[in-house]
C-alpha cells in the first residue's frame, strides 16, 4: 500500500478543499488526513473556526477518498504523524511551497496548485456581505 497524508484546517468546505483532497488520493491507495485541532488554529489564523474540529473531522472523515482522519494538534509534529500512519507521500497546497522539504528523508514531498478564487475567508465576506 502506497500512503499518502495531507494536512488542513478545511473550515467552512469547500471545492478547492476536494479539489485538493482528491488529487491527494490520486498519488497513493490509501489517503489520510490531518485537521487542525481549534488550538493549532489559534496560533496559525486570526481568528477562529466556523466549524469546531470536530465537526471539521466529521466532514473530513465522511469523504470516499478519505480513509482516516485525526486532529493535528501541533505543526511541529509533521515527522510524528508521517511516521506513525506510514506515510509514502506528503502532500500539501503550494501555499506551503518549500516548508516541508525537511521531510523528503522519509517520505516524497509534493506540492500541488491551489484552486484558484476560492478561500474561506472570501466565502465568510461573501456570506456575510463585505
Ligand atoms: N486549498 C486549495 N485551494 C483553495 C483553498 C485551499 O487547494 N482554494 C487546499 C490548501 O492548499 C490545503 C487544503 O486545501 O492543502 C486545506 O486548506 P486549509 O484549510 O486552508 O489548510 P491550512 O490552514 O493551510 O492548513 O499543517 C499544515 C496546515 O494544517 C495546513
């Protein structure tokens, strides 16, 4: 079995989030996911979540190319979670370009395009009617 893992907050889901978690699932047979615990998002984003991390989990999780979810509590815990979910490929959004190079000792690094025009943050202005 080829592992891939990615990681994201994926508050307020939307298509650049499957976008990006089924081009993840293309590069192996088996597709995990790290979503942000509510305290990692904190100190990552300016303010907090719409959905709590475990609505967010649930979300995840319910997708057919997710396999396993688990709450990503820390970012320094990268190397912790590839090892433990035997992870052959990491895959992230090219917002993250050159961050996780560190990791190509054990596993493939790639980052793939974001949807372009997209975003939560442009959703909740929309929503909310900035
Ligand atoms: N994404 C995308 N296109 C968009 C928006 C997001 O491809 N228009 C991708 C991001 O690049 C990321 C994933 O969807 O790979 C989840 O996005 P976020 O929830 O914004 O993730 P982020 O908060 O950057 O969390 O450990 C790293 C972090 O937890 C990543």
């Amino acid at each position: 079995v080829r592992t891939v893992i990615t990681f994201g907050t994926f508050d307020v889901f939307h298509v650049g989030h499957l976008r990006m978690i089924e081009r993840a699932a293309s590069y192996g047979d088996r597709l995990v996911v790290g979503v942000s615990a509510d305290a990692l998002n904190r100190v990552k984003k300016d303010r907090e979540p719409v959905f709590t991390e475990s609505e967010r989990l649930a979300i995840v999780g319910a997708l057919k190319p997710v396999d396993e979810v688990f709450v990503e509590e820390s970012l320094e815990l990268k190397r912790h979670y590839i090892e433990k979910y035997s992870a052959d490929v990491l895959v992230m959004g090219d917002d993250w370009t050159g961050r996780f190079d560190e990791f190509a000792d054990i596993c493939e690094v790639r980052y793939l395009p974001r949807t372009p025009a997209i975003s939560t943050t442009a959703l909740i202005e929309k929503i909310s009617g900035q």
